[in-house]
C-alpha cells in the first residue's frame, strides 16, 4: 500500500448552523451549566449561530423561563472559558433560552414541552430542525425515550436528531439493549452518540494528518511502523466521583470509548470522501479487525493497576483510592489499565498497539506515539510522530541529525507544531464543534451502533476476566508516580519502553535544571529514558562498570558503601551516577530504592556528548562530584 486516494475536500465551515431549536432535557444539571452553555456561548460569540435559533430546556427542578435565564446568567460568568463577557452576544443568546419543568415519569410534562416547543418554534422561524439532547444518566434514557414518543417527537416534521452521552452501557449487553431502546424510536440517522473527546481539535486532525499529508502514506503500515502508543494519564483521583467510578474503572471510563476513537482514527484505512457514512464506515471496519482477546492473552497482555496513597507533583500528600468518598474500602476497581493489541487485516498485520489510561499518575496528558522502525546505513533509533491531545496540543517528530563538527554523529532532534503558536482561537469546551454539527445533520462525528457495540466487545473479554478473578496485589501503585511496574513490564519484554512525554517543567523540579539553557533541556529531553523500580531495588551496585546517570522524578534512594552502611540519601529532584561517567570508573556505592522510584536515565555517551557542548554544566557537575567525594572522606 505505498499510495492513499485523496478524498474530495469539504467546503470550510464558515457560515452559521443551520436554523433550529436545541432542546436540552435535563437542562437544570451540571452539563448545561458547565459544558453546553458556555459551548453554545461561543458558538454565538463566532457567528455561528443562526438569528433563527433557540434552546428549550426541560429539568426537574420547577423554574419559570425567567429564572432559568438568571440562572444561566449567573452560571455562565464562573464556566465561560473566554476572558470576557461579551454582553451584546449574551444577551443575544439569552433571549432564545425558554424553560419547563417536570418529572420524567410525567407525562404531562413531556406534552408541556412538546408544547413549548412547538410555540417556541414557530416564533423564532426555527421550526423544521430539532435537536433533542439528552444531559441526563443513562439509566434515564429508556423511560425518557418513550416519554418523547408518546409526547410526538418521534414525528416532528423536518429533522430531527437525539443526542446521547456516555457512558453508552456497562457491558456488551447493556450496550446492545439501549442501543434497541433507542432504535425502538428513532432511527439510526438519527441517533447521535456524544464522544466529548472527538471535538478536541487535536483529535479531529489526526483525520486532517493522514489525508492531507501524502509524505506519510507510503509510511503507514507495519512494514514501517514499529508499534504504537495511546496514553490518556491523569494526576488527580477520583475524588468526588467515588460512587460513579467504583461501578465504572478505568476500561469502561476511558479505554472503551475515547482511546478506541483515537485508535480508529490513526488506524484505519484512509476514506474515499469526508462524507460521514464514509468516514464512520472507515473507523467501524477498522475496530472489527481488532483481534478478539481470550483469556490467555489477558493475562498475558493485559495489566490493571490501583493506587495507593502518595504525593502529588506539588508534595501535597494524597490518599489511596480505597480511601476516597464512596468508594468500598475492600474495592477490586482498576484505575489503571494497560492493554495490547493486534489489528488482523494487510495494513497492521503483526505490529501491536499499546492502550493505556489510569488516574493519580504523575503527569497529566493524552499523546499517541507513532513509532517507526530503525533505517540502514546510517542506524539509530527509529523515528517517532507524536500527536500531543491534551493538555499541550502539538504534533512533534523525532528524527535523527547529523552533529557540527567535521565527524559524521548523530544524535536525536526534534520539529514541533504547537497549536497555540500557530493558531489564533479562543479555548473552548470541546462541544462547541460537536453542537454545530449535530445541528447541522453532519454525524461525523458521533458513534454509530456498530462502532459501540464492536468497542463493547473488544473490551468485554478484559472485563469478564478481571470480575472473575480478584487482584490480589492493591494497591500496586502509589498515587504520583508512573504506575504499576507490571504496565513497563508488559513493554520490556518485547523489547519496548512507554514513552514518556516530558517537558522542562520536569526537569526544573531539580535546582540544577532551573537556570539551565534551554538548549542544555532541550537535549537532555530528548535523551532520557524512563525507569520505574521498586523499593529494595538496587539501580547500581558497587563496582559496576555501567555508564549511566539517573534523575529521580518520584521516590527515594540510599547509597550503601562497602559495609553495608548508609552514605546518604538521594530524594526528588536530585541526580546521582554522574562521577562513574566524568571520570570513567566503577560505581563507589551501591544505590537501592528505599521505596517505589520513578528514574530518568540518561546513558553515559549522550551525557558526556551533552556536556561537551555545555561547558559551564561540565564544570558544575564536577564541581558537585569533588563536592561529594570530599563528604564522603570526611564521614
């Protein structure tokens, strides 16, 4: 497959949605106020609403349209994710918000809103195009669905569309039941399932990446590609979301449904056309020839992890997740998972993809690392593509260079696009694009029944094994670090390592790094590689000849002299390995974990290159190895 076809281009998305009334049931709940509002706020900021436009919302809570619109008024100045208030553009909006409530078992209620509607409609010259969007839990949607029905909604004239958030089931079967429930009503086109993690913009691109850049088609296929990496990590735990998230784990919150989109949208084949039963038939095609796990290979293949207590980035002192609000103190939930898979069709055969997603880590982000395998003659590590999701967004390659110098030696650099230094836009919530094609009937971006219930059965294998059989080592991870080492081991015996995306805010956690120059970061960023052992652990031993120098990001250390007694004490933020570089000679101590390290290391030969064109940070690391040398004589 050296050639990819070059699908029509879209028209730019430039003017207006189309005219019509979203109708948010479910409106008085934490999603309006927090999400759809401040999204459909913006959208008026950037004309693209049109004058033909209003929102009828319908909670439980008893209000008066004039008390939701104070409500939202209220609301939108703390969730607006620009700077200002525009209030010509607020009140613009506000005018269009209408309001009823009422009981989902009512209903009366459901004809007071069709009603309301109705009216609403027909007043704004928005009538022909309605948005039903569903900001309500699932375990609502059967018995709201036939409350719509019998209330009319199913036969409004024109278009219609039902918007239905996650999570879209537990399991396969509840997946597959309330995928009947709603097509016990509407009809599969109009049905559209929310992934809030396709309206980030660094998603969308990755389809704008594989078909607008043709240098890489002749690239994407395992024949070129080494493996790839989908990471989504969070720092912080569960925290108010003990009681959703003990019935839930991390499979169900993360890997089911947003990794498994990102994994569709690298993967598959490139579409004829942007037309959306193309694309959504693309991404479909792709999830079936994900091969099915036994349980065999989820043992083998699959490692679930759960923290304990620790400390955050800022030293502030966490607790496990057993110990948080509403979650069971003897609870089995993952909070960490870390998967591989296969993809079973000519593009992919034999090259394994790696999920992983977990919660309490050490650094937040999403990235998906494309990594290519290593070129003849001139060798090196192979290339990587790394698309940064969330919280930076940028698409970054690795590449090898030649050095100055009149020797041919390469070394790793890197070309980066950030999006914040390239485009001028404002910070939105990510369902400001999702909103504006809902309305605009573009399904694009929604899930189809398919793609759910193939992503339910990809993962259902996991969940079956891992409700059978009890984790009998949790927590087996501390909060703040990288996560349980079996996740590293699942890499390192196919020759692999987890990428870790670091930045020089990492770096700067250590004195030595903060007024470093930024070309000094720059190099050793580049260079290090991560290391995650275990308390007891000995990283160096006494006389080894290894050439490495090491950077701990999490945990602690003791250096042991030849008696077996403590020389000192290696914390966070500090080095430790670079006198056995500078001077070239085995280890004078053996180094052991006092409890669970997260390391950098970074290997001799690109240290000592490193320092070579740094020679102020040469003479500061010696001047911290004379430093400890001379300690050690005088204890």
């Amino acid at each position: 497959m050296d050639s990819e076809p070059s699908p029509a281009r879209r028209p730019e998305r430039t003017a207006a949605a189309a005219s019509g009334v979203l109708v948010i049931v479910g409106a008085s709940g934490d999603l309006t106020k927090r999400l759809l509002m401040p999204a459909v706020y913006n959208l008026a900021c950037d004309g693209l609403l049109p004058e033909a436009f209003a929102i009828v919302g319908m909670g439980r809570e008893p209000m008066t349209t004039a008390e939701f619109r104070n409500q939202q008024r209220a609301e939108i100045g703390r969730f607006k994710t620009r700077v200002t208030l525009d209030e010509r553009r607020w009140q613009w909006l506000e005018s269009r918000l209408h309001y009823t409530g009422g009981e989902f078992n009512d209903p009366a209620a459901f004809a007071r809103l069709k009603a309301l509607v109705d009216d609403v409609a027909a007043a704004s010259g928005a009538a022909g195009n309605t948005l039903l969007y569903l900001a309500i839990s699932p375990d609502f949607f059967g018995l709201v669905n036939q409350q719509l029905d019998a209330a009319g909604f199913t036969g409004l004239a024109g278009q219609k569309r039902i918007i239905v958030e996650k999570p879209f089931g537990k399991d396969l079967a509840s997946a597959q039941s309330l995928n009947q429930t709603l097509l016990d009503h509407w009809r599969e086109e109009e049905i559209y399932r929310i992934d809030h993690y396709l309206g980030k913009e660094t998603v969308q691109n990755l389809l704008a990446f594989r078909l607008a850049n043709g240098m890489f088609a002749p690239l994407w296929d395992a024949r070129h590609i080494d493996h790839i990496q989908i990471s989504a990590t969070e720092t912080v735990g569960v925290e108010t979301r003990g009681g959703y998230y003990d019935k839930t784990g991390v499979v169900r919150d993360m890997l089911q449904n947003h990794l498994l989109q990102m994994l569709a949208y690298v993967c598959m084949e490139p579409p004829s056309s942007l037309d959306p039963g193309v694309i959504r038939d693309a991404k479909s095609d792709l999830l079936r020839s994900v091969r099915l796990l036994n349980r065999t290979d989820v043992e083998r293949d699959c490692v679930r992890g759960q923290y304990g207590a620790g400390l955050r980035v800022d030293g502030e002192a966490v607790v496990g997740y057993r110990e948080e609000p509403a979650v069971d103190p003897d609870s089995n939930t993952e909070t960490y998972a870390a998967i591989k898979l296969h993809i079973d069709n000519d593009r992919w055969a034999g090259m394994p993809v790696y999920l992983r997603s977990g919660k309490s880590l050490w650094k937040r982000g999403t990235e998906i690392v494309v990594q290519f395998k290593p070129t003849a003659p001139a060798g090196g590590p192979g290339n990587q593509l790394i698309f940064h999701i969330q919280p930076f967004q940028a698409v970054e390659i690795r590449m090898q260079a030649k050095r100055p110098g009149p020797t041919f030696m390469l070394q790793s650099a890197g070309m980066r696009f950030d999006y914040a230094e390239t485009f001028e836009a404002a910070r939105g919530t990510g369902y400001e694009v999702l909103l504006f094609s809902a309305l605009n009937g573009d399904p694009t971006l929604f899930s189809r029944t398919d793609f759910v219930e193939t992503s339910w059965q990809i993962v259902q294998p996991v969940l079956d094994a891992w409700r059978e059989s009890r984790a009998g080592d949790y927590p087996n991870y501390a909060a703040g670090t990288w996560g349980p080492l079996a996740a590293g081991m699942l890499l390192s015996r196919d020759g692999r390592r987890w990428h870790e995306s670091l930045n020089r805010a990492v770096l700067a956690r250590s004195p030595f790094f903060t007024a470093a120059p930024v070309v000094l970061l720059n190099n050793l960023l580049l260079a290090f590689q991560p290391l995650a052992v275990e308390a007891g652990t000995a990283v160096v031993e006494r006389g080894d000849l290894k050439s490495e120098m090491y950077f701990v990001c999490r945990g602690e250390l003791e250096a042991v002299g030849e008696a077996g007694e403590v020389l000192g004490r290696i914390r966070e933020g500090e080095f430790f390995g670079e006198m056995a570089v500078l001077f070239d000679r085995p280890r004078s101590a053996t180094v052991r974990a006092t409890r669970p390290c997260d390391l950098l290391v970074l290997d001799g030969g690109d240290f000592r290159r490193i320092i070579q064109d740094f020679p102020e940070a040469d003479a500061e690391f010696r001047r911290l190895a004379a430093e400890r040398q001379a300690a050690r004589r005088e204890a």
